[in-house]
C-alpha cells in the first residue's frame, strides 16, 4: 500500500505479520491494547493480502483523521467487507460517487423520517416477546442473538419495505442468515482464500449465498418498478430519488445498496443489543435503576421510551465499550500527518476504536460498565465515535441509536431475564468478528424468569 516514505518516519511494521493479524483477530482490544503499551500511539499493523494500516486511538489522531478534507479519504482497497456489500455500496464508494449518492440516502434516514419507524420498532420487538411459539414465557431458555436478529431484522425489512410482509420476513431471514454464516472471518480477512473449487469452497458457497439475497432483492425492486408496492418505504425512497442532473441509481446500484441495509442495518444493533443486556444482568444496580425508569414512561410511546436519559447512557455506554465496527480505515488520495507520521497517497490510516474509547486522558475507570458517566458530561466526536465520523460518519447511526433504545426498552419493560451461572459470574466473553461487525465469540443464552 505504498508506505516506503512512511517507514522512513514512522514506527516500525512488525516481523511476522501473519501472527500479529491472527492476534488481531481472536481478541482485537486485547491486542491493541498491547501494542499500545508497547509502543505507544500510533502504530502500524500489516494484514496479509490487505497491507498495512497506521492506527491512532488518542482524540488528538482521530482529529486528524476526520478533519481530513473530504476529496484526500477514501475506502482502503481491497477492502475486507466488499464481497458483501458490493462496489456501489455507500460503505465503498467515494469522491463525487460518495457525496451523491450520501444525499440520495440521507432522507430516508433524516430525523423526522426516523421517528416514524419508532412504531415498526416497537411493534417488531413486541412481535418477537409474544410469538415465536411462547419462545419468552417463563422457564424459557432465549439465545440472545438470535431473538435480536430476529428483531432488527424485521425492523430494517419493516422500514425498507414500508410492511410486515411476514412471507417475505421469513424469506429475508433464511436468506439473509445463510449470506452472514458463509462469509467467515478467513474469507474476510484473506482475500487469497476468495478462489472457488467446483462449487465445494467457501467461496462458492457465500456466492451462492449472495446471489439468493440478491434474488429477493430484485424481486422487490421489480415490484416496486410495476407500482405492485407499497410506496413507504426506504426502497421506495431510493426508486423515487433523482440526482441532480435527473439521474437515478440503476437496478444493480440499488440492489448493492439495500443489501448493505439489510446486512449493516440490523447485524449492528444485534449485537450491540446483546451485549447490552449482558451488561445489565452483571450489573444488578444499574438494571435496577433503567428497568424503574423504563416502567414508569411504558412503551406505549416509542419517542418517549427513546428520550429517556438513563437508558440512552446505557445505551451509550454499551457502544462505548463494545463498538459494532471497532476499526476504520480510510484509504489516503494525498499525504496526512497522523501524529508526526508522514503518509502519503496509498497508505491506509486506521482508528483503533476501542483504544479511543479507553483512552485514559478522557475516560474515568475506562474498563468499567458505568453509564453515568454520560449524564455527567458531554464527550465530543473525537472522544466518542462508535458509527466512525467525519464525512463518512455512517448514514444510519440516527436509526441504529433510536432502535437501540426502544428495543432494549421494549424488553427491559415486559420480561425478566436472568444470565446463566457462566456469563453472570465468569469473564466477559470475547468480542471477535461476525462479518460486518463484531460480537461475542458465542451466544449468550437468558432464561426468562417472569
């Protein structure tokens, strides 16, 4: 990734790339936290097949970053995610691509436009806790990530589709589900592994996987084009838009777009659902204090439910600790200074999430739950960044927070869970790639009690 002239300046790439990448993956935090100490900020890592990456995780680097000029960052490439979301994804695109199709998304994502999903949301969690066959009465044994798939599942499919369509949610589901399981951490993190072997490799299988996606994908799109849906929608939306000079994205466009909504938009506030609810339930005081607060404003009212203080900073706090997306990286158009590191055009510079959000100048106690600590200040975008910032900060992060609460909320209100001996008592798991973002290396079951 050219980083010769960076070298010359720089710290030093570390010798057995392969370890170190390997390290990264089975417990990412750990190994940051490492080098850091080791080393200090910032500092390199080499991804085999992916190059190298100069990663901060102090405000004063993440500044730099974000208040790069628009037109000198763009996505590394290759770029571990684009199998799954595809070149003409918001994720990837940059220059005048980025900012074009950023404005073409942004209504369906504006503020007023997010407050009237709080009804698919709510409705989605409620759905979950009262169907499935009783999966929540008491006595039941829940694994967390597949109920909070369930449910964010259905509110995206929801949003997307302006409907419950429950043939098409159960489609969605079987679908999107294999697309997650097939694209494993090896393929996303060794593109040489990216070969097909007579339909038997990995490969095949998630481009098999892909394609069935993107089979239903088009089917919606196609209804939508013979005015056969419902016009609601963000899919809608995105057929309806035009570009300034009367242009519209084409059928391919869309459908790589929708599929990242499907894909980003729910897998993300699962995860940060579950670790939520761990959290809560090792820490008896503070489930205490949101449940009283959650139960006396109700989940009639979605919006009320979504502006409650306390929840919202355990909200805040469970991002803080457990970052959906805990690395980005933008590729270089020109040079940068990250923190007296000369780079040029072809490095990569990556924020080390996790490392920002322990860093020990802003954060009391960094390794504790405490989500008082956002009612007694206000942390700035360079302290804070679970949804990345800048210019490419992600266009759903309204949506994901506001979900994120009233889901919680939803559940904290109408059921009692309690964590098994293992999780209520033992160490927290480890939080490892899942594909598009990370979560804990394994379920983590509740067992309703009331």
């Amino acid at each position: 990734m050219g980083m010769d002239s960076a070298l010359r300046t720089a710290p030093r790439t570390p010798r057995l790339a392969g370890l170190h990448a390997l390290a990264a993956g089975v417990d990412y935090a750990r190994y940051f936290r490492w080098r850091r100490a080791r080393e200090g900020d910032p500092f390199f890592v080499r991804f085999p097949g992916l190059g190298s990456a100069l990663f901060t995780g102090t405000p004063e680097g993440v500044a730099q970053v974000f208040r790069a000029p628009t037109e000198l960052l763009e996505p590394p490439r290759p770029n571990p995610i684009e199998p799954m979301v595809g070149t003409a994804s918001l994720i990837l695109s940059s220059g005048a691509r980025h900012r074009r199709d950023r404005a073409l998304l942004a209504p369906a994502f504006h503020r007023t436009r997010i407050r009237g999903y709080g009804r698919i949301i709510r409705d989605s969690a409620v759905a979950e806790l009262d169907g499935r066959e009783q999966a929540w009465r008491p006595g039941a044994r829940v694994n967390s990530r597949t109920a909070a798939r369930a449910i964010t599942l259905r509110v995206i499919l929801g949003a997307l589709f302006g409907d419950d369509d429950p043939v098409r949610r159960d489609r969605y589901a079987t679908a999107v589900a294999e697309f997650l399981d097939a694209f494993s951490g090896p393929l996303m993190l060794v593109p040489a592994l990216r070969v097909g072997a007579f339909g038997h490799a990995p490969w095949d299988r998630f481009r098999i996987a892909r394609e069935r996606l993107d089979d239903l994908i088009r089917a919606d799109i196609a209804r939508h084009r013979a005015g056969a849906a419902g016009a609601d929608g963000i899919l809608a939306t995105l057929l309806a838009t035009r570009y300034e000079d009367g242009g519209a994205l084409s059928d391919d466009e869309v459908c790589e777009q929708v599929r990242t909504l499907v894909v980003a938009g729910h897998e993300t506030t699962a995860t940060s659902l579950v670790w939520a609810l761990l959290h809560l339930h090792r820490e008896p005081a503070v489930l205490d204090r949101v449940r009283a607060e959650v139960r006396a404003a109700g989940d009639d009212d979605p919006a009320t439910l979504a502006a409650l203080p306390y929840l919202e900073a355990v909200c805040q706090e469970t991002l803080r600790l457990h970052p959906p997306v805990p690395i980005v990286l933008r590729g270089l158009t020109g040079p940068l200074e990250v923190r007296g590191v000369e780079l040029d055009a072809g490095d990569t510079v990556g924020i080390a999430v996790p490392l920002l959000h322990s860093d020990p100048e802003v954060w009391t106690d960094p390794h504790l739950f405490r989500p008082e600590r956002f009612l007694e200040r206000r942390y700035g975008p360079f302290e804070f960044a679970p949804y990345g910032g800048g210019h490419r900060r992600c266009v759903g992060a309204t949506l994901a927070d506001y979900e994120l609460r009233i889901v919680l909320g939803t559940i904290l209100n109408r059921v009692r869970l309690v964590l098994t001996p293992r999780y209520a008592r033992g160490p927290m798991p480890l939080s490892v790639p899942h594909n598009i973002a990370t979560g804990p290396l394994r379920a983590i079951p509740f067992d309703v009690v009331a």
